[in-house]
C-alpha cells in the first residue's frame, strides 16, 4: 500500500496530481518494532469507516477499520463491542479448501486472533457506554514470515484512536520471543517454532492491559523480564499513535453516562445494605445465593412503595434498562471487594492465597482411552483422552503456515453447569478460548511424534462450574493423558488468580471462583509446574497492571500451582506404562521413499488392499516413515508383514516362502509378496528331471523357494533345489517330501561322429557339445 512513489516524470506526476484529487486525506507514519519497521496509512481505503489505517510489515499487509454507532443501541446492559478477525486466502495465493470454495466460519486461529484484539481493548471504553462498535481486521497480503496478530491489534488501536470514539488509548502490542536465552520482540513463525517462549502483551503507556503466552517450562522472572522490555516497546507505539492522531487534528468525542446511579446505590445501602453484608458472610455459597435474592426482592419493594413522585422513581421509567439491579449489582461488589479489603476474608471464608478442597480420579470411564474427574470447590471437569493414528490430525485451512495440529484440546461448557436453561449449539469465542488456553499449557510436556505418534484429542466437559473451569481442565487433561498412558514429561497444573484493587491496597487472590472473577479486577491464569510456566493469559477489568504486582501475582500463583500438583500427584504421578486394550496399537517402520509408490500402488490399489485384508490404517509420511495402527490381536502385524515383502530387496541366495499363482509348460510363477511374483523354471522344480509341472506342483501351493539370480529388469529366478529342511522349518513349513523319482536309464556310449536325437554336434538328447545324456 505503500509502493506509490516513483520518479518525476510527466506520467508520475499526473498520477500524483489524481491521486491528490481523489485522496486528499491520505496520511502516512511509521515506527519500529525491534529491527521491524512498521508502515501505517490513513485516507486511501475503507474511508467509511469512523476510522481505518493499513498496517504494513515488508510484504504483510493489513486493514483494519473502526466504526462506531452514532447513538447507544436501546435495551442493552453491556457494552455492544464486536471484533472480527477475517482470514481471505487469496492474501497467502491459495484457494479455500471445500466444495464451496469461498471461506466459511472463521477458523479457530481467526477465533483466538479476534479474542486477542478485543480484550485489552473492551476495558479502554467508559463504564455505561452502550453504543455498538465494530472492529474489523482483515489481512489482504500475508508473507507467512511475519505474524499478523500483534500488528492487527496495533492496527485495531491507530483505527480508534482516528476513529473520534470515546476510547481511553491508545494501546501498544507486541509478541516476545526468547533464542538462546536472548528477548526477541514481534519474532517470524521461524523464529517462534524455535523460541522456548511465546508471549503477547498488550498495554497503555502506563500499565498492561492483556497477556496471553505459551512457553517451555521458563521461569516467572523470565516471565516478568519480558513483560518489562514488551511494555518499552508499547510505550513507543503508544507515543507514536498520540503523535499520528494530533497531527491529523482528531478529537475524541466525549462520553456522558446516561444515567447516575449514586442515588439508587445510596437507596441500596440504605435500605439491604446490612442484608447484603450478612449474605456474603455467609460462607454457603447456596444459602448466599437464597440471600442475596431475598434482599433483591425487599430492595425493589422499598422501591415500588416510593410516592410516584419521588426522584428515583422517575429515574426508573426514564430508563429502557434495569438501572435497579445495575444498581443492586453495584452494592454488591461495593460490599464484597470492602470485606476482602477490610477484613482478608473472602465469599466462601478462604484467606486470599487459599486454595479450595481438590478431588481427583482417574480412569472414571471403562472403555475410554484415559479419563480424569476434576473437582475443586463448586468447579468440576470430566476429561477423557482419545488416541488416534497419525491420519487422524486435524488437517488446518487458513493464513496461518501451519497445515496440520496432532494435539487437540477441546472445551465443552453445557448450560447445566451454572443452573441454566439454554439450547447447546456449537462452541462460542469464549469456549474455543478456554480450549486454546489449555491445550497450550499442556503442549510442552507432550512427547514429540517419533517418540509417540499418536494424535491425540482430550474432550474436557464441564459439569459444574464456579469459576475457573479452564484451569480445572488443563488439570483434568493432564490427568486423563497420563491415565491413557501418553508420556508426558511432567504433571501439569494450572490456577486462575485474581486480584481486588482499591486506593490504598491491593489484594491477590488465588483460585478465584465466579463471583471474585465478576465483580474482582483481573482474571489471571498461570500454568505449568515445578519446573517453569507452560502457559498465561491474563486480562484486566481496570486500566492495567505493574510490573510488582505482576511479579507477586507470578510468585503466588506458582505456590498454589505446586499445591494443586501435589493433590493431582495423589490420584496419578506419571503415566500409565500399557495404554488402554481399547486405545489403537501403532508401529512405525521405515522404508526406501522411492518404494512408496509401490505400497501405495496404482490409483491406491494396493494400499486399500492391505487395509481390508488386516484392518488396520496406514499412515505414509514422505521421509519414508510408516505408521501402521489396529485395534485387537494382530493386524497390525499382518500389514507390516505385506509391507516389508511389499519393499523387501530380494538378493540371491534369499529363502523365502510364497505360493504358486501361475503355471506354464516352462515353469510356475510364485507370489512372494502382493504384486511381487518370481518364477521356477521347470529345471529347477526338483533335483530330478521333471516332465510336467504339475508333476511337482499346483495352483495355490505354498512352496519354500531359494534366489537363484535377480536380473536387470528385477525379474526373479527361482529354485526348490537346494533348499534344506532346517531353512523350511525356519519358515513354519514341514521337510520337503520329494515324489520317487523316475527310473533313469544310462544310455550307451554313443559311436564316434553321432549322437541321438535332438543332439548338437555330437550329442545326445538336448546334449551340448560332446553330451552325453540320459533317457527314460
């Protein structure tokens, strides 16, 4: 977007002249992140929109627009923001895959790409701001070296910060990487597959907003080091934005609330106030919860019975939303967050860094493959681990270089689990987040494929919920993977922290149940194990985060993690040395690349043949590696068997054992493997002189056979001679039973100068030169 100069010629100078004409907006600016430099555009495209910049990274391209919603949408009680990641294939020169062969639902890439951009941007709007806003990234040119997301949350931020929208940023983003123990920022997909850390953080100049990272087992103040170094990078970007924005002379419309609720809360604390209180000393989480409905009640009665006239009445049918119970839920969080902060208690009577009561079970269900119940508190997840043959991974269609994933970790959040009543459709955002989370904090202890080439799936279905159930399923998953057997390199566990923050003290809370997440300000996730952190994501409910909060929040989420580990160690502490009876059995061989093509044969004939004569699959990588799976006795070891004849190299002298398929007056062929025959001459079926074939042999015969020579063209020459009882044996065939051979007759000497029939010169029967020869 950015290729548009050239030189003064006549030409260039009229299309600079139009282009000023039709583009008179068209505003450019640039920074660096790293030894990247980043090109950022306004005016030429997408000019609609309240706001819109392309995003330029050598040859990744990106717009990203922002348009907001002149008036808040009536009836709401949230605020209406919409982010949409969309991935279009002809930015990597491909085709979608399918038989529409246009893109459909976004992948699950886009999905997590999306999430990413949204959450440290939702907390940036004001309290009470209902009116829809849209953000739009969609990559047009992807080089598939530089990864698009951290510049399309940059981008996301340039859009509203030229947008005019009341948005408290700009927001900087950038992604870490660690080589050889050194930070790179924003690093290539090269770069990241061979980084030990993968950490995305996004802020204000002041504080951070959002984390999101996987890693190999790294410390937390590694952890901290790389958040300290990402936020001066964001600082730049921040600084870059607020320069861009004034040059151009944009404004930020400002934000007045609706609505004042300080006079209904007061009503609130007047009247349930003391209600509310009793209800969240109340250490059951039930008979809270009757509580708390019982004062929501006498709070609108007091309501109702208020003289019409009366200020607050009017408040109330002034408003389309239910500023009542936005108002009760205000006293709520008011009360709860005052008697953490006062008095270090917490809704259910823990200290800050207690952890609740934790169960753990595994191999719950009989035929699965490897199965765990999670329970801690109020949260409980059911995980079961299902094996697959390689042909099993999850084939990948999208921007992203990546074809293919063997670990899928997927998250199911039935309505039941809270108490509701809602019909079960597909996984939301939320769901294939929480999915993500894990299967990522899970994926550096998972043993690599030539290890164990399995593809591996863990279902993790959630049946009671009261805070963190993503936790509650990297537990669950790394329970039900070693009950399945599957070696990972260590026990994972994983703790959701939260953290209420007033004027004057901030509290961390560990293992944070629902209503701390609700009404609390920070929901932050840690994973991994004694040995390091494995995964993080964290998101905020207020402007952001410091460096020494974060660093207590890393130290106390790793003691609970340690404390989590221990109760998961008491129900498994490694994995199961046998898999499960029902789990598919794999072996792997390894053969020539250039005799693929044979096992495979033509039009895959001879591969499906194998499969429906043992069952089993079979799985060609392109090195030459073979995985072969079955369930039950021995397929497997019948598909190997074909495959080894199938690329067998056969050498004289080899004894093999085959069985007769084809008969000729010279000789019978024999199938020494599928589509593998050789052939005895009839010379060679005996050590006798043989007239017919089917003297020594038949259609169907299993015969014992020895290379004579294998010619040129690969054809086999074979014999019966010579082979001895021990080399049948050997092959599960009984001694070589030989019919009486026929009465031979020496013929007497022949005179000088002529021989008998068919005799060359001077010789006899089918003699050479000077034979002799025998007669029956």
């Amino acid at each position: 977007m950015n290729g548009m100069n050239g030189s003064n010629s006549p030409a260039n100078n009229a299309f600079a002249d139009e282009q000023a004409k039709l583009f008179p907006a068209i505003k450019q600016t640039s920074l660096k992140i790293g030894d990247k430099t980043i090109h950022i555009e306004t005016g030429r495209v997408a000019r609609s929109a309240s706001g819109s910049v392309t995003v330029q990274c050598d040859d990744l391209v990106i717009l990203v627009t922002a348009t907001g919603a002149d008036s808040p949408r009536p009836g709401i009680d949230f605020f209406p923001l919409l982010v949409d990641f969309e991935e279009k294939m002809f930015s990597v020169g491909r085709m979608p895959g399918g038989y529409l062969k246009k893109e459909g639902r976004p992948s699950e890439k886009a999905v997590l790409t999306s999430r990413l951009i949204d959450r440290p941007i939702r907390p940036l709007f004001p309290d009470g701001y209902r009116n829809d806003v849209q953000i739009v990234a969609v990559p047009l040119c992807v080089d598939s070296n530089h990864q698009p997301d951290v510049l399309a949350i940059l981008g996301a931020s340039f859009a509203l910060e030229l947008s005019g929208l009341p948005f408290d940023g700009p927001i900087g983003a950038v992604r870490v990487g660690q080589i050889d123990g050194q930070f790179v920022l924003n690093p290539t997909y090269d770069q990241s597959d061979v980084s030990t850390l993968d950490l995305v953080v996004a802020g204000t100049a002041d504080a951070i907003l959002m984390v999101e990272a996987g890693a190999k087992f790294v410390s937390e103040q590694t952890l901290v080091d790389a958040m300290s170094l990402a936020h001066e990078a964001i600082k730049a970007q921040v600084a870059a934005q607020t320069a861009f924005r004034q040059a151009l002379g944009i404004e930020k419309k400002p934000f007045q609330a609706q609505y004042d609720l300080s006079e209904l809360l007061a009503f609130a604390q007047k009247t349930v106030g003391e209600q509310v209180t009793a209800a969240y000393h109340n250490f059951d989480r039930t008979g809270r919860q009757e509580q708390l409905k019982a004062a929501k009640e006498a709070y609108k009665a007091a309501l109702e019975g208020l003289d019409d006239s009366h200020a607050l009445k009017k408040l109330i049918a002034e408003q389309p939303l239910d500023v009542t119970g936005e108002a009760f839920k205000k006293l709520e969080k008011k009360i709860m967050r005052g008697m953490i902060i006062a008095e270090n208690v917490r809704p259910d009577g823990r200290k800050p860094e207690e952890i609740r009561p934790i169960h753990c079970q595994v191999g719950v269900l009989p035929r699965s493959h490897g199965s765990a119940l999670f329970t801690r508190g109020n949260t409980q997840v059911l995980s079961i681990a299902t094996l697959g043959s390689p042909g099993d991974v999850q084939k990948l269609d999208g921007v992203d270089p990546a074809t293919e994933k063997r670990w899928m970790h997927h998250y199911n959040f039935p309505s039941f689990s809270v108490g509701e009543v809602r019909p079960s459709r597909g996984p939301g955002r939320r769901e294939i987040g929480h999915g993500a989370l894990a299967e990522r904090a899970i994926s550096a202890a998972l043993p690599e494929k030539i290890v164990f080439p399995y593809a591996i799936r863990v279902n993790s279905e959630v049946l009671e919920s009261n805070g963190s159930t993503s936790m509650a399923s990297t537990c669950g998953s790394s329970l039900a993977l070693m009950d399945a057997g599957v070696p990972l390199s260590a026990p994972i566990g994983g703790i959701a922290m939260g953290m209420i923050a007033e004027a004057d003290k901030t509290v961390i809370l560990s293992d944070i149940q629902g209503v701390e997440d609700f009404l609390g300000d920070m929901d932050f996730k840690v994973t991994g194990n004694a040995h390091g952190v494995t995964a993080l994501q964290m998101d905020m409910k207020i402007s952001g985060l410091s460096m020494q909060t974060m660093a207590q929040a890393l130290e106390q989420a790793r003691v609970g993690r340690l404390h989590i580990i221990d109760r998961m160690n008491a129900a498994i502490s490694g994995a199961r040395t046998e898999l499960s009876k029902w789990a598919p059995k794999l072996i792997t061989i390894k053969i020539d690349p250039d005799q693929i093509g044979g096992v495979i044969g033509p039009g895959g004939k001879m591969i499906r043949s194998i499969i429906e004569e043992t069952g089993a699959t079979i799985d060609i990588d392109d090195d030459g590696t073979v995985t072969i799976g079955w369930t039950g006795e021995k397929g497997g070891y019948e598909a190997k068997a074909i495959i080894e004849q199938l690329t067998r190299k056969y050498e004289p002298g080899m004894v093999l054992k085959g069985k007769v398929v084809r008969i000729l007056p010279i000789g019978a062929f024999v199938q020494l493997a599928p589509g593998k025959d050789g052939m005895v001459h009839i010379s060679q079926l005996a050590p006798f002189r043989v007239n017919q074939v089917e003297d020594v042999v038949n259609m169907d015969d299993e015969l014992v056979v020895k290379i004579n020579d294998v010619d040129e063209r690969g054809r086999i020459n074979l014999t019966l001679k010579g082979v001895t009882d021990d080399e049948r044996a050997s092959l599960g065939m009984p001694p070589m039973n030989w019919p009486a051979a026929p009465e031979y007759v020496e013929r007497p000497p022949r005179p000088e100068g002529g021989y008998g029939d068919r005799g060359g010169r001077g010789g006899g029967d089918r003699g050479g030169r000077g034979g002799g020869g025998y007669r029956r």
